[in-house]
C-alpha cells in the first residue's frame, strides 16, 4: 500500500516495548487486517520480551494442534508491538 511502517529494523523493535504502530496494517492480499472480519485474531505473535530479546517459553516454538503452549503476542492497533501478553498458541 506504499506506507512506511516503521524508518528501521531498530525503530520499529528498539526502546522499551517497540515502535508504537499506527494507521492500518495490511495483509499480503490487500485487506486492511484491523477492520477485516476475517481476521478476527488481531495479534501480532512475535515471541519476545518487551526489550526485544527472545521469550524462550513464550515462542510457540514446536507446538503442536493439541497442545497448549502459550507464546507472546500484542494486539494490533493497542500500543506498542512488543508488549504483548501471553495468548495460547492454536489462536494464530
């Protein structure tokens, strides 16, 4: 869509708790996911810390569709990308 989402890799994922996202985010099809019934999950997963670092428990690294792992995920459009709170991981 010709938006400029963050200036670079360390201003979008940088300070405490990331950049702070505004406007609409787009899916690879075009549709603006925040407003878009289809996507009724509006999270961004990222398995992260708030500083950037690696959630190593909180990653939904090697889940499976019957388990109940749980990994770090933020809201889209609420705040900062990298606070995110804990989400299981079969809600992607």
């Amino acid at each position: 869509q010709g938006q400029l989402l963050a200036k670079s890799w360390s201003s979008l994922f940088g300070g405490q708790s990331g950049a702070a996202l505004q406007g609409p985010i787009y899916s690879f099809n075009g549709r603006n996911i925040l407003m878009d019934p289809l996507w009724p999950q509006r999270l961004a997963w990222h398995g992260s810390t708030p500083r950037g670092g690696h959630a190593r428990r909180w990653d939904c690294q090697g889940w499976r569709s019957s388990g109940t792992a749980e990994g770090m995920a933020t809201a889209l459009g609420e705040g900062r990308l990298l606070a995110g709170h804990q989400h299981n991981c079969s809600m992607t």
